[in-house]
C-alpha cells in the first residue's frame, strides 16, 4: 500500500507540471521573446477553464478544449489591441484585461462560482477507457505538451515567427524592414494566451471542476513554485537513477523527499503581499515605514504563512536562513534552490550564508523569470530545499 501511494504522489506531480508546462510556454512566447509582462495570465488562465467545463456540460469535451484556445485568442487579442491601437502599457493593459475576465469568467459559468464535471465525459476519461492502466492521466497530458511544443517549434521557425522573435528584440529594425510590429505583437499574445487558455482547460478537465478564483496567483503558484520544486524533484530522481537504484527504491526516496521540502522567501517590496490579502493595508505600511521584512514560508498544506520578521532585507535574510536549518532535514545531503529578482549580489549574499552555516551538498543560483518576476518584484530572494 505505501508503494502504491508513493507512485500515486510522483503520477499527480509529473501530470500537473505537464498541465502548468503550457503556461511556462505560454510565458516564453510573451515576455521571454515579445519582452512583454503580459498580467493577463491569471484571468486567461480561468477562461479556459470556465469555457471548457461549460462546453464539456454540454457533452464536447474535444470541442470544449478547442473553444477555450479559441477564447484565449480573443483575451491575446483584447491586450494586444489596448497595447498597440490605443497606446496604452503593457502592464496596465494586463490589468484591464484581467480585471474584466473576472466579470466574463463568472459569466460563461452561468453567474456561479463553480462547475462540477463529476458525471461528464472527459478527454481523461475517454483516455482511461483506451489506454487503461494508471498512467492515462500522465500519458494525455504529455501528448498535450508534445504537440504544443512541436507545433510552436514550426511556427516559431516560420517567416511570422521568425518576425515574432525580432520584433521582441529589436522592434525599431523590424519596423525600419518594413515589418507590422502591431500584428506581430497581436499575433504573439494571441498565441501565448491560446496557451495559456488551453493549459486551463486541460485542468478542469482533469480535475473535473472549474472555480472563478481557480486562475489567481497561477503565476506564482502554479509556475514559479513549481518549476523550482520540479528542477529539485528532477535533479533528485537522476541522483537516484545514477545510484542504479531500482524504480521501487526510487519512488519510495522521491515520496521522502517531496515530504521534506520547503519554501522560504522574503521580498523587498510589501505591495505584492498586500494586494494578494496576504498583509493588510495598515500593517503593510507600517512595515514599509519601518523596514520591517517578513520571512515567509509554506504549511504542510501548501498556503503560504509567515515564518518571522526582522528590520531591513539583511537581517531579515539571516532569520531566513536560521528558518532554514531548523525546518530542514539533511540540508548536508540535499540540493538548495535559490531564484532572485534582479539582486544577485544579495543572493549571492543568501548563498554563502547557507553554505556557511548549513552546509548543503549543492546550491544552485537562477533569475526569476516572466511575470513571475513582476509577483516577485525587484529585491526578492526565494529558497527551495
């Protein structure tokens, strides 16, 4: 029984990181090639859920994966045209967009909060009828990823996409060659929020329900935190692997593993945490009056709670750190991940501390990304071990 539930554990993270794998796509398409902070995620993202559980409501599964891409499309649209036809910035135009899907995602779910799919049919549960086994689950959602993949590799290999490309890095050459960079812009978010889009309606499928709060803080939870997770979890298994240890031995080290981690973070900029609900609007002031730096981790349960707090970014990285050696376990043997937001010095900082005092087997330093970084802002520092 142990096995079984280890492997269960290991199949649920390998099929999400493929689900939330559209959404790293999708963010690579907008900021890594157009350059832009498309803020539009989180709302997409629960478009495609509410327009694919209520086409699937209605009995097209298939279908309803096809409409949420093709909604998606439309929201690419609607912040491409604020962007490039009325002049405004990108990030704001992020907002608006995001602000207004909540209205039309509450809609398309016929004015209610939630859909349960319980007693529909699923592409998952098509798959499970074919394929059988306990690995449908992971097997859809990698062919999902694949042709996604594939069929962005063409296109961005195209003469278009290829004009994508320049246009996210020298726009100024690609108007001088006679390039529309308004419909390259246009083109790009329509694709990157068809993904986006299509990454959501997977997850109502596959979990069987849509909620109008499903897509909030996607960026944060769904990407940043998990792609560090799944880098640890991946650098764990190859250890493993090259161990020669057995695939049950494996399964069993990894359920431990996943069981020990944790997430630390601190932010230089409080305004994230206080339009999140997460530090209300007085004691966020005040903290930012007086340099106080909350230290923050995760429950058991994954939410994410405050651990300590201390005045300026350096004392309140040292907490951190102190955090770190009581709640990890074999921090010696382990992998420590440490992401930044354009302060590498401090990370820098952060990475001598712990191998100071911790002494971890391997540390391993990357930028945040994407609009990952805009949640993150300048300054904050985030370790996963």
């Amino acid at each position: 029984m142990g096995s079984i539930i280890t492997l269960s554990i290991v199949q649920s993270a390998l099929e999400l990181g493929f689900i939330y794998a559209l959404v790293a796509l999708a963010l690579f398409v907008s900021f890594s090639i157009l350059d832009i902070a498309d803020l539009s995620t989180d709302g997409c993202f629960t478009l495609g859920c509410a327009v694919c559980a209520t086409v699937t409501l209605a009995g097209h599964p298939v279908l309803g994966l096809f409409a949420a891409a093709a909604a998606g499309v439309v929201s690419g649209f609607v912040t491409a045209f604020l962007q490039t036809r009325m002049g405004i910035q990108s990030i704001l135009a992020g907002i608006i967009v995001n602000t207004g899907l909540y209205t039309i995602n509450i809609a398309v779910m016929g004015f209610a909060s939630n859909i349960n799919l319980f007693s529909c049919d699923t592409v998952f549960s098509w798959a499970k009828d074919h394929i059988g086994g306990t690995w449908y689950k992971l097997i859809v959602a990698a062919v999902f990823v694949v042709i996604v993949g594939v069929i962005l590799a063409w296109f961005l290999n195209t003469r278009l996409g290829l004009s994508i490309r320049a246009t996210g890095d020298n726009p100024d050459m690609v108007r001088a060659s006679s390039i529309n960079t308004a419909f390259t812009i246009t083109v790009g978010l329509c694709v990157s929020n068809a993904m986006t889009s299509l990454s959501g309606a997977v997850l109502a499928q596959y979990q069987k329900s849509a909620d109008i709060n499903g897509g909030t803080g996607i960026v944060v939870i769904g990407l940043a935190c998990l792609i560090i997770g799944e880098t640890l979890i991946g650098l764990k298994i190859q250890e493993l692997e090259e161990k020669g240890l057995s695939f049950e031995e494996v399964v069993s080290e990894v359920e431990k593993y996943i069981e020990e981690m944790n997430t630390f973070f601190v932010l230089e900029n409080l305004e994230t945490l206080r339009k999140n609900g997460r530090l209300g609007r007085v004691k966020a002031l005040v903290a930012s009056a007086l340099k106080i730096k909350p230290v923050m981790g995760a429950t058991p349960e994954g939410t994410i709670c405050q651990l300590d707090q201390a005045r300026g970014m350096n004392k309140a990285i040292v907490k951190m750190v102190d955090h770190i050696g009581e709640k990890g376990i074999n921090i010696p043997e382990k992998t420590v991940a440490i992401t930044h937001c354009n302060c590498p010095e401090r990370a820098k900082m952060l990475e001598e501390a712990i191998r100071e005092k911790l002494h971890p087997a391997k540390i391993v330093v990357m930028d945040t990304a994407g609009v990952s970084s805009m949640y993150a802002n300048d300054g904050g520092v985030i370790v996963a071990v």
